[in-house]
C-alpha cells in the first residue's frame, strides 16, 4: 500500500518539476517565437500557438510521470498511472475554478480530456520496455 502511494506521489511529483522546468525554458523562447501572436496585457496561455505548445510539454510531462508511477508500481503498474492521472485531472479542475482566465475554457477541457491518456501511454512505454538480459560468461 505504501509503495502504491509512494509510485503515484512520485509521478505527479516528477510530472510537476518537468512541467515546471520546461515551461521557465520555454517561456522567453515562446515570446520570441510568437510576439505578435500575444495581445498587450494577455496572458502567454491565451495565444494558440503558445497554448498548443504548452499543451504539447504538459502532455509530456504527464507521460513521464506515469511512466515513473509504473516504474515504482510493484503491480497494476499502469493503474497505478491511471490512478495518478486522474488525480491531475481533479488538480486540473481546482486550479480551472481557481484561475480561469489563465487559459481558455477550451484549454482546460482539452487538458483534463488527455491527462489520462497520457498518464496511460507513459505507463505503458515502461511496461512494455524490452528487458534487458545479461549475458552471463560460461
């Protein structure tokens, strides 16, 4: 049971400073990329180009943190990771209620839609990667 809870902790965990890291790299690179696409005193998160791409990292990040959930998961590996996505997802729904004008409705629907799947499709990369056999001098 603890290791459970640790595996999902440590996804959203992982999930969080990734989201996180990319996004204070990303942000001057995508005012650079996109100035006009901003209207003065918008938000970053209102421009579609920046959104899609902020969408696109998050979704990465989501996938990386079930990919450690599984990773840590001592069985039901990639519930495990559903578990952890769907978590996101009442995370997601708070912060919407929260900040709404931080980012389209469109947005924050989108994003609670894919968390999961993300979430999945990490999960599964980890469970499905080849193990790797050592060959053992005879």
């Amino acid at each position: 049971m603890i290791r459970s809870v640790a595996a999902v902790l440590a996804g959203i965990v992982v999930l969080t400073i990734a989201s996180f890291a990319i996004e204070a790299a990303a942000d001057p690179v995508v005012l650079r990329v996109f100035p006009d696409a901003l209207q003065v005193g918008a938000p970053l998160g209102h421009a579609l180009p920046a959104r899609l791409f902020m969408m696109a990292y998050t979704m990465l990040s989501v996938a990386a943190g079930g990919y450690v959930t599984a990773w840590i998961a001592r069985s039901a590996k990639v519930w495990h990771a559903v578990i952890m996505g769907a978590i996101e997802v009442a995370l997601t729904v708070y912060a919407m209620f929260k900040l709404p004008h931080q980012a389209p409705l469109w947005s924050w629907l989108l994003g609670m839609v894919l968390l999961v799947p993300a979430a999945w499709l990490g999960a599964v990369f980890r469970v499905r990667k080849p193990s790797v056999h050592r060959l053992s001098p005879s």
